[in-house]
C-alpha cells in the first residue's frame, strides 16, 4: 500500500468544514501556470460542494515579488477570520504566515518546494518534502499535488468525467512547470493530454483551435497553449490565465487567447534581446552570472536565466532592482543545488525557495553586492 501525502485528510477535512460551516475561503496562489491551475481546481472543488470563494488572489511579481505578500494581506484583511489556502507558495513565508495568524487566519499551504531551515507557522501544511512524509514521489508539480487534494475532498463523489477534466488542467500545470515526466507526472500528463483535444473547458477549447495545425501533434500544440499561459498579465488580482480557464463565453475567450498567444510572441522577443544584452556582461572570470537592474522585467527574469545558465553553464542570478529591494531569479546546471546557494547566504536575503534547479530571492539593494560576493564564494569553494 503506498503511503499518503502527510496532511493531506487533514486538508481536505478542514475545508470540508469550512464549506459545511459557510466560512469565508481565500484562495492565494502563485502567477505562473502551475499557480493558476492549482487555485481553478481547488476553487472548483469547493464550488462543486456548494461552498465559494469569497476571494481568489494572485500577487503582481512586479509589485508583490513571490509568495504571500505584506501588500496582499493588508488587501484582504478584512474577511479574517477566514481560511486561508496557499497553492503553489507559501512553504518559505515565514513572517507572512505569522501576519496571517495574528490578523486572524486559519493558514493551510500546499505546496511542492523545497522545505527551508524549518516550517512556517501554518495551521496545515501539504508539502510532499517536509520531514515525516513518506509518499515516494516527490516532485509533482504544485497542480498534481493540488489535483490529489481534491480528489480527496470528494472522495467517492470524484467521478471519472471531473478527473479527466481536471487532469487537462494538471497536464498544463506540470508541463509549465518543467516537472520530470515520470512515476505520477507521467500519469498526469498522458490522460491530461489525450483529453485536451475535447476539452469541455471553453477558453482551453478555443485555445487549443486557435493553436492547432495538421503539423502539430497535440503535445506541441499544449506546449504553445502553455508558452503562453505561463506569463499573462494580471488584472484586478487574477491572471489571464486563470480568467481563461474559466471563462464561458466563446467570444470573450476568443478575445483572451488571441491576445495571450499575440504576447507571448512579443515577449520571446522581448527575452532573447535580454538574453543577448545579460550575455554581453559576462565574464569567464566569474563562477557566477549575477546580473539586473532597475528596467529588468521580473516575469521574464526566469526565462533569461535559464538561456544564460543553458549557454554558459553557470550558476545564473538575474535580477529586478526595485527602490529599496531586488527580487530575483536563479538557475544552475545540472546536479547543483540553488537552494543550498542561497541558504549558504541566507543571513543576507529577505525571502528564498523553490527547487534546486530553480529557485528565486529576495534580498535589501544594500547587500547586494555582499550577496555576490558570498555566492561567489560558496561556488568557487564547491568546485
């Protein structure tokens, strides 16, 4: 018998609850695609058991950086008490959780990144990688943890034609998120991909047509759709893709996906013009890329740290100087640990997480340059 995902009846009982006891439930997940289809099938679950959201919250990368913001509690401060859920961040927001707590929050997380030092004060956490979890596979994207969660909250009531709809949702979630497609991921993605073609889901639907060529097979085909949902921009505190995803309207989704897809081909643009300028800065001197700047925009931090590492093997910083702080983005070659790094310099960031191939950062402009200096260190000394 394979062992459970620890907390994960735990989770799925108190929402339960709080469905049953009409409490008020905010959902807050990350921007990126794994983050927005995460949040669709939770918030969709608690619909179908006749419970709402009373408010769903995706933070603006640019203003708010990653994980649960100081900005974002204030905003929603005054539905507490409430039931709090984080998908997809929340496992390193050690101070913001304790906000959450005193302002007058239940807390759960669920989410899949490396666990730091120690667990942030959270009522519940689901996070395959905290200590005492022995469920095998450990790299699930945040949505395939998501996706088991729900299925446990209905239980029996999970029926086969919901799951096949909610495995598109997991298929895109975990392809975005660059997951390796074995053991569950595996799973996810071949019933997630073989259903998309008659996807029920109208913005998914239209999508996909307005993608699809007699040329592409459907992997290619999600693989565009995924290109570019990942990064949209964020309206009243909700993505593009999640208003997407869940809009009804043929036209208006028509609307949505004609100018996501328009996006995304600026931005590839737009990523391989940083991608040359960050390229032109580097030194063979240095073991490390550490490159930003104040015009640097922070969505596209992630994919120009992933060309800079990929060309020059080396543990990449790209960053977003902001007046008084620098949110960032890192990637490093394979069978390093970026996590590792930034715990090393830990004592000179503000916030830190993600997985060791990639992670993010955000750190005081006035240890900036300390911040360089140390992981030079740290990385000349790994050699």
């Amino acid at each position: 018998m394979v062992p459970e995902i620890k907390n994960l009846k735990r989770a799925a009982q108190r929402i339960k609850r709080a469905i049953k006891n009409k409490e008020s439930i905010i959902l807050y997940g990350d921007a990126d695609l794994d983050g927005t289809t995460s949040v669709v099938l939770l918030k969709e679950t608690i619909e179908s058991l006749g419970g709402e959201a009373a408010l769903v919250y995706f933070p603006d990368r640019e203003e708010e950086g990653y994980g649960l913001s100081a900005k974002a509690l204030k905003f929603f401060g005054k539905y507490a008490p409430a039931l709090l859920i984080t998908l997809d961040c929340g496992i390193g927001n050690f101070k913001s959780l304790e906000k959450a707590r005193d302002l007058g929050f239940n807390t759960i997380v669920v989410d899949h990144h490396q666990i730091l030092e120690k667990l942030p004060p959270a009522d519940i956490i689901v996070d395959p990688e905290q200590k005492g979890d022995n469920y095998p596979f450990k790299k699930m994207a945040n949505v395939g943890l998501c996706f088991k969660l729900c299925s446990e909250i209905f239980g029996k009531n999970f029926s086969p034609l919901l799951a096949n709809n909610f495995l598109e949702l997991v298929a895109l979630g975990t392809i975005a998120d660059k997951m390796p497609e074995i053991d569950d991921n595996k799973v996810f993605i071949e019933k997630g991909l073989n259903s998309i073609p008659s996807t029920f889901r109208v913005g998914l639907r239209v999508m996909f047509d307005a993608v699809r060529t007699p040329m592409l097979s459907t992997r290619e085909v999600v693989s565009a759709i995924v290109s570019a949902l990942n990064i949209t921009p964020i309206k009243r505190h909700l993505t593009g893709s999640y208003r997407l995803l869940c809009e009804s309207s043929e036209k208006k989704a028509e609307a949505l996906s004609q100018s996501f897809l328009e996006l995304s081909q600026e931005r590839r643009s737009e990523i391989s013009e940083l991608t040359f300028e960050v390229t032109e800065k580097v030194s063979s001197q240095n073991t490390i890329v550490f490159q930003g700047g104040s015009d640097f925009p922070l969505v596209l931090a992630g994919a120009v740290a992933s060309r800079i590492c990929g060309k020059f093997q080396k543990p990449t910083f790209i960053f977003k100087k902001k007046k008084n702080i620098s949110i960032g983005s890192v990637r490093v070659p394979h069978n390093i640990d970026s996590i590792k790094a930034l715990e090393h310099c830990a004592s000179l960031l503000e916030v830190y997480g993600g997985h060791a191939p990639a992670s993010g950062f955000t750190v005081k402009n006035k240890n900036l340059e300390e911040l360089r200096e140390c992981l030079e260190n740290y990385f000349q000394n790994l050699k």
